[in-house]
C-alpha cells in the first residue's frame, strides 16, 4: 500500500501541474535578468521587433526561438539546466521553438526529489510528524510564490530546490549511522548548483563548506576524508571565484545602487557619507536614483563616473560605514524586512498575453502560504530577531543533548539554515542597496520558511511524544530530533 512518501509527491505533482502546465498556465514576467541566461543556453526571442513593453514586466512570455549556444555571457549552474530543458524541447516538441514549460519540468522533479528525500530519511518521526512534514511541504513550497519562478529564466528556481535537496541530503547524511559516499556527493553537488546559480550566493557556498566539514567524523576511510576534504575546499575556492571573478558591469550595477540608492537615499547628509565613502561629493545629485533610472544628472555610465566613483568604491568600503553608523544600518535593515516576507515579485505580470488578462496581472492559483505570510506574519525586524533568538536557544539545546555526532550534524545543519537566511538578508542591503528588495530577499525567503516549517514539526512531533507517540522502530535515531 503506498505510504506518506508516494502521498505527498502525489500532492505536489498535481499542484505543479495545475499551476505550471494548466491554462491559465502561470509563469513571471522578465524585468531584464532573462538575457543574462538567453545567449549562453541558446535562447532569443521569436519576434525581433517585440516592443520594450511587450518584453518586459506585464506578461510572462511562454515560447522563444531556440539559436546556437553562445559563448561567454552570464556564468551560472543555471546554465546546464536550461540547456537540459531545451534539450527535452527538442527530443518531445520542437528543435526551433523553446516552450518554457520544460524549464518546469525540470525544476520540478528536481522539487519532488527534495521532498522524497526529506521524507524517506525522516520515517523516524512520530506519525503525527510525518503527516506535519507531508502537508507542510507541499502546502508550502508548493506555493506558486515558489513554483511560478519554474516557469522563467531567473535564477531564483535553482537556488530554492538546491537549498532544499541540499539541506534534505546534509539531514540525511547524519540520521545514517553509516552515510554512503554517494549520499555525500549528492550533498556537495547540490552545494555546488547552490552556490554557484548567482554571485549573491557566494557566501553561501563557504558556510556550506564549513558545515561540510563537520562530516569528516562520520566515517574514517580514505575515500570518504578524501571526498569531503576536495569537495569542500572546491565549494570554498569557488565560492570565492566566483565573486573575484565576477562580470564587472555587474559588480558597478551593484555598487552603483548600493550607494545612490542605499547609502545616500534619503539620508540628511548625502554629501557627507560620500565624502566618508572615499568620492566626490558632487556625486550627491545622483541620490535616490538607480542604475536604471533614465536621465539622471550625470549618466550611470559617463567617464566621470569611473573617475570620481566606480575606480574609488568597494563592498569593504560600504561594510565599514555600516559598522560605523549602525543606526543608518539598522534603517535599511527595517526597509528589508518590510519585503522579508513577501515571496513573489508582485511586480511582474504572471499570465501569457494571449489569456487576454490586464497586463501585470499576478494568478492567485494555490498561493494560500505566500498570502498568508505576505498579509499576516509582521513584516518587522522586530518580529525576525525574536524569532532568530528563541530558534537558536532550541537549537543549542538539542545539539548539547545530542547522543552522537550526526545528531549534532543534524542540528548544525538546521543552524546552518539559519546563517544563510541572515546572509542573505544583509548581502541585498550591503550589495545592491534598496533596489528590487522582494526579489533579492528571495534566499531569505526559503530559509525562514526552512525554519518556520522545522519548528511548527518539532512542536508537533515533541506534543505527539508527550501524549505516548511511539517512533518507528525501523531508523535509528539518538533520542534527539
């Protein structure tokens, strides 16, 4: 008889159905970030002489053109999935027209896979656990405030199911009392395709390697301390590769908006935080503009520019003028977390032009979880620190009273979560200002839900024990969860 495990990819499987690849079919709407992906996985757009408007914001664009790959462009793991997606186009629909839905396709089993591992490696919960475990994953990240990005070429998608199936294999390596190194790879593979889907997640990839480490007490083989050592020095070197190497037009597009439209935007003293920065106050006209905005004082690309701003302005810079005014910090983090719950770029159109809806219409298709946190959660930083404090005195107390190290493996991991989330809510305010802020806080996103949903299931699952839950006797388990 199928059990939980097959339910809940039954769930899932029909909701991404419904939501993705039923009419009206919900996708987002490209505000630009497709042509970072477009020429490296072979992709145009099948009217040249599509209008600006017609490209942009209001509707999601189903069909492109499929080209010859290019060379160059945008580096990122995303690159490889796209091409997989075009590459199924080809063998079932058509060598010449892309149809966006096989970006889904492949987004989504690698979302089922997520959801079959952390429910196979989880059968030692209490019951009521398991049901918890099963309702909150589909509910959840089944939400199209998730699943409508797998409809698109952002790179949002690869970051959610990697953070999730790397999270779900790190769990399942330390409930194993002898994890197999091919559960360990998959770990540090999915890592990898964290990491490296976008320069923003750079710092991810070091915390990850760090955690990564703590699996070398696992097992005391050659193979597998071999295993863990090179992969995560690889994570560790790549991650900072990735950001030394970025693409320097993307580097001045972030510092560009980190100053003009974070530091300097709306502050009492424009031209004496950018005299502190290091640059002309001059500059001071620019404040409150971004990258983006048309006709400004001075061109965002103008000569001047490079000599009076980007040759002088570094991440270090902005870092320490935070540190030196933390209530200015603080300001922009309160901005932040006014976004911090909101999932879905509201901003973006999610219907195909041919539905014949208003343009930048957003579907409300089975988006129960991000409604909910976008109207009823405080958007506050006063509601995250409480919520940051009370998840890690939890924490400590279950990694203190773990009985073994892969139940302290298991408890780091859910701390790790915790990291990343924090990261990821200070890297959009440090590195690009308050610039589409819903949209870079996306990483921030998945990880509070991460943490939400671990802890609405340890309460469920302490209760159900206090009231006489017996676990399975079939996993092992150290007493601790």
């Amino acid at each position: 008889m199928p059990g939980l495990t097959f339910w809940t990819m039954v769930a899932a499987a029909a909701v991404m159905v419904y939501v993705l690849f039923v009419k009206p079919i919900v996708g987002i709407a490209d505000n630009g970030d497709f042509l970072r992906i477009m020429t490296s996985a072979g992709l145009d757009y099948l009217d040249p002489n599509l209008s600006y408007e017609d490209k942009y914001f209001g509707n999601f664009i189903r069909e492109f053109k499929m080209i010859p790959l290019g060379i160059g462009g945008y580096a990122s793991t995303q690159v490889p999935l796209v091409i997989i997606a075009t590459w199924l186009n080809k063998l079932t629909h058509s060598r010449d027209v892309f149809d966006m839905r096989y970006m889904a396709v492949v987004y989504g089993i690698m979302l089922l896979a997520a959801f079959w591992v952390a429910s196979r490696y989880h059968r030692s919960l209490p019951l009521a656990g398991r049901i918890a475990l099963a309702i909150l994953l589909v509910v959840v990240f089944a939400d199209v405030g998730y699943t409508g990005y797998f409809n698109s070429l952002f790179g949002e998608p690869v970051s959610f199911v990697f953070l999730l199936l790397t999270v779900a294999f790190a769990l399942a390596a330390a409930t194993r009392e002898e994890p197999s190194r091919k559960l360990l790879i998959a770990f540090f593979v999915c890592a990898i395709f964290l990491t490296g889907s976008k320069v923003q997640n750079a710092p991810v990839g070091i915390l990850i390697a760090l955690l990564g480490l703590r699996f070398l007490g696992l097992r005391w083989d050659t193979a597998w301390r071999r295993t863990v050592i090179g992969f995560s020095a690889f994570l560790a070197l790549g991650s900072l590769a990735m950001y030394v190497f970025a693409p320097k037009q993307l580097k001045e597009i972030n510092m560009y908006q980190t100053v003009f439209y974070g530091v300097i935007k709306d502050s009492p003293t424009p031209e004496k935080d950018l005299e502190e920065l290091g640059v002309s106050k001059e500059l001071a006209i620019l404040a409150g503009t971004n990258f983006f905005t048309p006709d400004t004082p001075i061109p965002q690309r103008d000569p001047r520019m490079y000599e009076s701003f980007y040759d002088h302005m570094s991440h270090g810079k902005i870092a320490l003028f935070y540190l030196k005014h933390p209530v200015r910090l603080i300001h922009k983090l309160e901005i932040a977390a006014q976004n911090g719950m909101t999932i879905r770029p509201y901003y973006l159109g999610t219907y195909e032009k041919s539905e014949g809806m208003s343009r930048g219409a957003v579907s409300e298709k089975f988006g129960l979880w991000s409604e909910w946190k976008r109207s009823l959660l405080p958007n506050s930083l006063w509601f995250l620190l409480p919520f940051y404090l009370v998840y890690y005195a939890v924490l400590w107390l279950e990694w203190r009273y773990a009985a073994s190290l892969g139940g302290r493996i298991y408890t780091e991991t859910f701390a790790l979560i915790g990291l990343i989330g924090l990261v990821s809510f200070l890297i959009p305010v440090i590195g690009d200002g308050e610039a589409d802020l819903s949209k870079h806080l996306f990483l921030f996103n998945v990880c509070f839900d991460l943490m939400f949903v671990a802890s609405l299931i340890w309460i469920v699952a302490k209760v159900a024990l206090l009231f006489g839950a017996r676990r399975p006797t079939y996993v092992r388990y150290d007493g601790r969860w």
